[in-house]
C-alpha cells in the first residue's frame, strides 16, 4: 500500500482537465482508466452510430403493434441497419443470434426474438438496440405498451422511465457513479420496485461492452470518478417484484425475474461533458 499522494497514475489525461483530475487523485477518488476517455474525433464517430441507433428505434416503433412477432420486428432491425452502413451490434456477439434484444414482461432483457413470439393486447415490451457504425457503438433501449396495459403495469413502466432520467441527471462531471446508482434505486424503492443487481450499464463506443460498470444501486459519494470524456450507458431494469433474476439455461440468454413479475427498462447512451452531460441516443 502506498500513501495516496504517490499513488501512480499515468499522466495521459487530456491536458485541459489533467490538473482537476489530480486534485481528485490526491484526496484519494478512484480515478477512471485514460483509456475510457474518448477524443473529439471519437465522440463524433459515437454520436453518428448514435443518430442511426435513435432512428432505428423511431423506424420500428413505427412497426410494433399487436399481431407482429418479435422476429419479424428483429428482421425489420437488421434489414434498416444494413441499409444505413452500419452492422446490429447484438448478431453473433458473443454467440448472441439476433439484431436486436425483444424482452417481453417477465423477462427482464436479452430476448431473443422468434417467429413464435407474436404480440397481445397487455404485453409490455422492452426493445434493446446497438449500433456499429465506422468502429463506433451506440446502444438505447425503450419500452413499448401493446395495446390496453394493466394500469400497474402502466406505471411501472413509467416509472422505470423516471429512473432513467434521475440517473442521467446524476451523471455529472465530477460526481461518482454511485451517485448515479443511488439515485436510480431511491427513486424504484419509493415505489417498492426491485431494481435488478446482476446487470449493469456500462462503457460503450469503442467497443460494445468495456469499462466502467455503472450499476443502478449504490451509495451517494462512492465509487469511480466521474470525468469529461467519458461514454457509457444508464440502463436501469425495475421489476414490479423482486429484484431477484435469472437466466434462461434453455437458451443461456433470457433473462427473467424469479417471481414472475413483469420487468421494464430504458437506456441510453451519455457523454459526459464539462458542463454535464450529452445523450447520445436521442
Ligand atoms: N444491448 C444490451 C445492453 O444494453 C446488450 C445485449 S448483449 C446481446 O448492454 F448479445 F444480447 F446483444
Ligand atoms: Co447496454
């Protein structure tokens, strides 16, 4: 153990924010990796995956509605992002086999769509797409309402949507991700909503998945600092029960919640800036 004063960090951080981030360093935060901070020139390359990602969403929002089954929503994905240049950043991702996550009430994420799946009347539906464009990820997810839902079903839905727009506002520069996390399950709990452990948020745009984890629960003040520079996802998953989940070992993917109870989650993509933050998947 060294005393935090000459504790080693590489002096590569841009230079405009280098003299801030070591007063950090010197009381003791834990500081994120250089490596998490994005140049201009790769911003703009997440910020062009981003557009095609939004109008992805908007595209097959356009399409969902009872009757479709989720792999024809999945086909539609694939067929539009293709057309835009770019590639579903799900397909073949570490074996996954679709364009985009469909998740269906209980589940509470990465659906896989199937010509089985057909939409009803009361089903609430979480649609998980990532965008690889020119060696830029984006990734956004939102939920749909088919038809006339349940109104605590409504409201769940509703307020995992609130989650997400706290956490966002927690996403400050110099704040630490457990503010975000904090802030994400005060909201869920006041509602006495589980907000799910085992999945996290994460660093996105250089690759699909990399440093940090952001988790959605956590304690104000703690945690990995949070700099200018840095793109990650918000993508809090609120479940009407129990916070507790599992996965599918039928498909090794499916993810449920143990009691049954529907599941709903929204992401986005962030920038965090000097001033605050960019969503990069609006
Ligand atoms: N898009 C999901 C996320 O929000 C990840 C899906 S992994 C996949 O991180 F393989 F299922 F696509
Ligand atoms: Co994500």
């Amino acid at each position: 153990m060294q005393p935090l004063k000459e504790r080693f960090t590489p002096r590569s951080y841009p230079d405009h924010i280098e003299e801030k981030i070591q007063q950090f360093n010197t009381q003791g935060y834990l500081l994120p990796p250089c490596h998490v901070l994005r140049t201009p020139e790769q911003i703009e390359g997440i910020r062009e995956s981003g557009r095609i990602n939004t109008l992805l969403l908007d595209y097959l929002s356009e399409h969902i509605r009872e009757g479709i089954s989720t792999a024809e929503i999945d086909r539609l994905a694939y067929e539009f992002t293709l057309s835009h240049g770019a590639i579903p950043a799900p397909l073949h991702y570490e074996g996954f086999p679709a364009s985009i996550c469909t998740s269906i009430n209980e589940v509470v994420c990465h659906g896989i769509p199937s010509e089985q799946e057909i939409l009803r009347e009361g089903d609430i539906m979480n649609v998980d797409v990532s965008t690889l464009y020119n060696g830029y990820y984006s990734d956004a997810s939102r939920m749909f309402l088919i038809g006339d839902v349940a109104p605590e079903v409504k409201k769940l839905v509703r307020v995992a949507k609130e989650c997400l727009q706290i956490g966002i506002e927690a996403a400050q520069p110099w704040a630490q991700l457990g503010d975000i996390g904090a802030a994400i399950q005060a909201h869920a709990e006041k509602h006495h909503y589980g907000v799910v452990r085992d999945l996290c948020g994460h660093g996105v745009g250089l690759k699909f998945h990399e440093a940090p984890d952001v988790e959605h629960f956590g304690t104000p003040h703690t945690g990995l600092l949070i700099v200018p520079g840095m793109t990650f996802t918000i993508e809090p998953m609120i479940n009407l029960g129990t916070w507790e989940v599992y996965t599918d070992a039928a498909d090794g993917w499916t993810v449920r919640t143990d009691d049954d109870l529907p599941s709903a989650q929204w992401e986005h993509t962030l920038l965090i800036t000097e001033k605050g933050n960019e969503i990069l998947t609006y």
